[in-house]
C-alpha cells in the first residue's frame, strides 16, 4: 500500500513538473548531470558538475574564465538559481562574443584590441549582497557599466541574498534587456550592440588566492523567444 502511494505520488510530482516546463516555455539548459559540449573560456578556474548543480572554483593567477554552452542565443528568456562565495565575485554573460585575432571593440576609453580568447559583452552581475549590483549589466571586457547599482532602486540593490540560493531571470528582446534578483526588477536597458551571441557562466579572477572560491548554479532553463 505504501509502495503504491509513494508512485501516485511520484506521478502526480512529475505531471505538475511537464505542466509547469509547458507552461511557461522554458526548457532545462543544463540537464544536472553534464556539461558535456560546453566550452570554458578565458582563465582556467575549475568547472565540475556537484550535486545537479554546476560548480565553479577559483585557481589562483588566472584571468576571468567563462563557461558556455555551445549554441549562441538572441531573444530569449533565461531563469537560474545561483549561490555564490560572498568573497567570490561571479556573473552571467548574454550575447557575449570571444575576440579574435585582431579584433577591435568600442570600449569607454575608446576603441581597443583585446587578446585573443577575451570575452566580451553583457555581464549580468552576480555580486555579495552589501554591494548592491547584483543584476546590474556590466560590459565586461570593454569595461564600465550600462546599468549600474546607482541606476537600480533601492529595493533591487537589496534582493540578493548571501550565503543563499537566488533565483535570476534575464530577458532579452530586440535592444532591451531586462533582469529581476528573487523576483525584484533590477535592470532595465537598451543598447544596440549586440543582437545575439554566448551565454557564460563566470568565476571571477581571484589573484593570488590559493584557497578556492565557489560558486554555484541550477536549475539553469532557457525559453528562446520570436524575434
């Protein structure tokens, strides 16, 4: 009898989990199991899959490093949870590009070549909660932000939580990009520079530090969107 019960109950769990993935559109972009065909780019922190989640860990002397899954995205919803080392600086890159040999991009100080392998584009920040950026968009690579922390209200400077899972959605759509932190509107630009490209998730430079730093993600789901 209990047997029976706990697969009713099993049934019931996952019909709710289709009906929802249904619902809104979104599909798994990471399966919890694999990051098999993704690419790691810039420095060489350690990505591993832990738990469902994808880990991420800090390695000293190295530059920012990146991993992306292999296609690159336009229009489109994204929705993770991510848990971050407060001492660890993180972020999701959206329509992000890597530089090729002799490639210039516009940058605040005026036009420059990055090395080889640099990633550039939208960083939607993932920062300790006193720091009030988290789901800003920083233009990581050309420098500065478009959308900073004294752009965002004041509510939204304090949605994300340390030392806890925070749940992030990020929309792009034509030139407008949008972000919420565990349900708080937070950025809300346009720009038109990039119209598609990479998404990465980052572990930030740490210098010298030999004791790693981590961060995590899951439930990492994608909705592509008409142009």
């Amino acid at each position: 009898m209990k047997r029976t019960t706990l697969w009713v109950a099993a049934v019931v769990l996952l019909a709710g989990a289709v009906a929802t993935a249904a619902e809104d559109g979104l599909v798994p972009l990471f399966d919890g199991k694999s990051i098999d065909g993704w690419k790691q780019v810039g420095g060489k922190a350690k990505y591993e899959v832990q738990d469902g989640c994808i880990v991420g860990s800090s390695v000293p002397n190295t530059q920012n490093s990146f991993l992306c899954p292999p296609k690159t995205y336009g229009d489109f919803v994204l929705e993770f949870e991510v848990k971050c080392d407060p001492a660890l600086n993180s972020g999701a890159q959206i329509r992000s590009h890597v530089a090729k040999k002799g490639e210039t991009v516009k940058r605040n100080q005026g036009d420059r070549s990055l090395p080889v392998g640099r990633m550039y584009g939208y960083q939607c920040e993932i920062a300790k909660g006193a720091g009030g950026a988290s789901g800003c968009i920083y233009d990581e690579g050309r420098g500065g932000w478009i959308f900073g922390p004294k752009d965002a209200s004041e509510k939204a400077r304090k949605a994300f939580k340390d030392n806890a899972w925070n749940h992030y959605k990020i929309e792009c759509k034509g030139n407008r990009i949008r972000t919420w932190v565990n349900g708080v509107a937070v950025a809300d630009m346009t720009d038109d520079r990039e119209a598609d490209g990479l998404i990465g998730f980052q572990v930030h430079g740490v210098g010298k530090k030999t004791e790693p730093l981590v961060v995590r993600w899951r439930n990492i789901r994608i909705k592509e969107l008409a142009k």
